[in-house]
C-alpha cells in the first residue's frame, strides 16, 4: 500500500480578522457635507437667538428629545459649530 494521497485546499481562508480589514471604517465627511452642516448650525443658533429666554426648546440627542432652556441650547449648538468649523479648516 502506498501512501495516501491527500488534495491540498489552495482556496483561499478567510479569517475573521481578514473580514474586518476588507470592510471600510467610517467614511470621512466631505468638505461640501462640513459646510451644509456649518450652514445648517448658523441657522439654527440665529433662530434659537431670535426666541424669548422664558421658552422652552427640545435638544435632540441621539433619536430622543428632551426639553431643555433656549439658553443652554444656543450654547449648545454654538459650541457644535465651533467644533464643525475647526474640522472644516483642516480640510
């Protein structure tokens, strides 16, 4: 009796750890995206200005509302802005 002959696999096996190299991490925004999104944070601090400091707004975070004072939440966005602002120089 000879030896056994075996069939070597020459397909390729792909890992767990090859699969999460090959999927694409979170795309960076565009510099178009950063300034329809600077747009959008003026307006929205102009209209929040534009309201009396006795009212109240809703702060969205994540996929709920909370109520909040216009006041925290003008701070709020204007320190948002600031942060897309210093992304966009980057660019």
């Amino acid at each position: 009796m000879g030896p056994s002959k075996q069939k070597l696999n020459l397909e390729p096996v792909i890992s767990a750890r090859t699969m999460k190299e090959q999927k694409p991490g979170p795309k960076k925004p565009t510099k178009e995206q950063l300034s329809a999104q600077v747009q959008n944070l003026e307006v929205a601090c102009a209209e929040l200005a534009t309201l009396l400091s006795g009212r109240t707004a809703y702060e969205k975070r994540g996929s709920l509302f909370f109520r909040t004072d216009v006041k925290i939440l003008n701070t709020s966005q204007q320190r948002e802005l600031k942060k897309v602002k210093a992304r966009l120089e980057k660019l």
